[in-house]
C-alpha cells in the first residue's frame, strides 16, 4: 500500500499490517522461542569515567554472541544506546574504539557522554566468522537457516541486544536509542521499526531506495554476503513489496536521523533518501510527530566525520 494513499491515522493502521507483512514476506518472520540471556561478564576493564566489560549472551537456544558493554560511573539510571556496526571484519570492536575508524567509535564516544552502550558482533563478523570462511560469507547462514534471511537473524540478534540493555543495572528502559552507519545504518533503521522500546534512531549511509537504485542487486546477492535473497524476484521484475520509505513510516512517531552524504560513493543517489523522508514524514505529521524525522546532509563521502557525529550527539541529547 503506497504511502500516498494514506490519509490520517485509520489509514495507517492498516497501511502499517500491509506493511509489515510485506517486509516479513521478504525477510522471514522473527522466533517466537525467547530464550533466556544467561549473560556472562568474561572481563572488565576500567577507564576515566566509565568501565568496559566483554560480555555474552544466548541470543537463540543455540547461539552466543560476544559484546562490548559500556557502563559510564554514577549511580543515577542512564540512557542507553544499541551500536550497530559497520560493515568492517572487525564486528565489534570497531565501535568499542578498539580497533577501526575513531568516528565509528560510537559505544566509546557515547560512554564517555554518559550513555550506557552495547556494542554487539553481527553474524558474519568479528567472532561471528563462520569456520573456514571470509567475514560476510552467509553460505554457512542459510544452510543453518534455508528459510530465514540474514537481514530477518540481525534484526532479531538486534532486538536480544536491546533485551541486553533492559537488563542492565542502571539502564533506563525508556530511554533506549540506536546508532549504525552502512551495515549498521540500515540495521538500526531495522530496528527502530521493529522494536516499540527502540525510542531513537541515527542512521547514516544506510540505504537508497530499491526503485532509485542503480544497483538494487546489492541487497540479494547470489554470493557472499546476501541480505534478503527473496527479494530476487522483485528486483528482476522491479515491482517492490516494499522500500525504505515503508520502513522509514514504520518507526513513526520515534525521532530519526537519517545522515546523507551529497558525495557518497556507495550510495550516491541521495534525492532518494530525501524522497523517502518526505514520504515517510506524512505518517509522522498524522501522529503528530512531523519534526521527528530529519535527514542531515554533509559532503564526507561514505564515512561518518567529527560534523556527523556532532548532529549524532546532538540528536540522541535532544530527544533520549
């Protein structure tokens, strides 16, 4: 259902059903089993203002997965913000400034602001690696999961890291956000969507829209590493269940920030994110929320730099 056809509220409600189906039919619908976390603090290190522990936790029956948990000092309960890292072998000590880009450095960065931060391995990398393969190899993913899509399993490991945060002493529960930038970009607009306790979102570089791209094949790849391979057909055909605009509506009334580079490499169409905004932001301003939705444009090419990270600091303080 196009976005342009919703006229208020009533229509939203069912636009938002048609929507989600859409997207699910691609992406594969989430577990139902919930397992328990059992998380384990296997080191802490302290640092002036915060301590950095590594720690794990069952994001499936099966399946742990290694993270950098920030604590800033004080007793008082804090914000939290979920880092989605980028697509960089390094998982996550990337954003834990462990090892990486000093401006992808956002649980460091953000810790030492006073957020409590969780920087988690995505499948594919850091740890994650499978055996025997290249970082951001999935052919070891679908054979464990044929019907699943690696797109659908990082927005469920996603929505067990925000069950992270929840847990953690100290954390204010209603004062959770998310930041990403490419991989992590599109991860975190994933994840404001889907999860209602998600209640900020920045997202940079993560996407142009499947219609404006040149190469919309990006996204369901026939090798290495394939996001949502339904989506095949859809490209073949260029008639889409769903785009980013969808998604982009679908975390309305949560304020995001959707960082755009006029000079990206990567994703050089930046009108289409402009468009995408615009059509989302239709929905935002039926729920009352129009200036919740921004797009902050820069000329750093596909990277986040000290002006981003400004307008990522100044978001997350204005609104979490």
């Amino acid at each position: 259902m196009a976005l342009a056809t919703v006229k208020g509220v009533a229509d939203w409600a069912k636009a938002r059903k048609d929507i989600e189906a859409a997207v699910f039919s691609v992406m594969g619908r989430l577990p139902k089993e919930l397992p328990e976390l059992q998380t384990k603090t296997i080191d802490e290190v302290d640092f002036p203002g915060y301590s950095r522990k590594r720690i794990n936790y069952f994001v499936d029956s099966w399946t742990r997965v290694s993270a950098w948990l920030f604590v800033p000092e004080g007793r008082e309960v804090k914000p939290a913000i979920l880092c989605c890292h980028d697509r960089t072998h390094r998982g996550k000590d990337e954003p834990a400034g462990i090892d990486g880009k000093p401006f992808m450095a956002f649980a460091q960065h953000f810790a030492e602001l006073g957020y409590v931060t969780l920087a988690p391995d995505s499948i594919t990398a850091g740890d994650r690696v499978s055996s025997g393969l290249e970082p951001f190899d999935t052919r070891q993913f679908y054979k464990d999961y044929p019907k699943y899509s690696a797109m659908g399993k990082m927005l469920w490991d996603h929505t067990r890291a925000v069950d992270v945060l929840n847990e953690t002493r100290g954390v204010d529960a209603a004062r959770i956000g998310v930041i990403g930038h490419d991989m992590g970009g599109y991860n975190a607009l994933m994840l404001a969507s889907f999860d209602e306790r998600v209640q900020v979102c920045v997202a940079s570089g993560a996407f142009t829209c499947f219609q404006d791209d040149t190469d919309p094949g990006r996204w369901a790849r026939d090798k290495g590493f394939v996001l949502l391979p339904k989506l095949q057909p859809a490209i073949e055909s260029k008639t889409y269940p769903f785009d980013w605009c969808d998604v982009l509506a679908l975390a309305a009334p949560s304020p995001v920030l959707l960082v755009t580079a006029l000079n990206d490499e990567v994703l050089p169409n930046t009108r289409s994110c402009e468009r995408a905004a615009r059509e989302a932001r239709r929905v935002y301003k039926f729920l009352g929320a129009e200036s919740m939705l921004q797009n902050f444009t820069h000329k750093g090419g596909h990277t986040m730099t000290r002006e981003t990270l400004d307008a990522a600091d100044e978001w997350f303080e204005r609104w979490l």
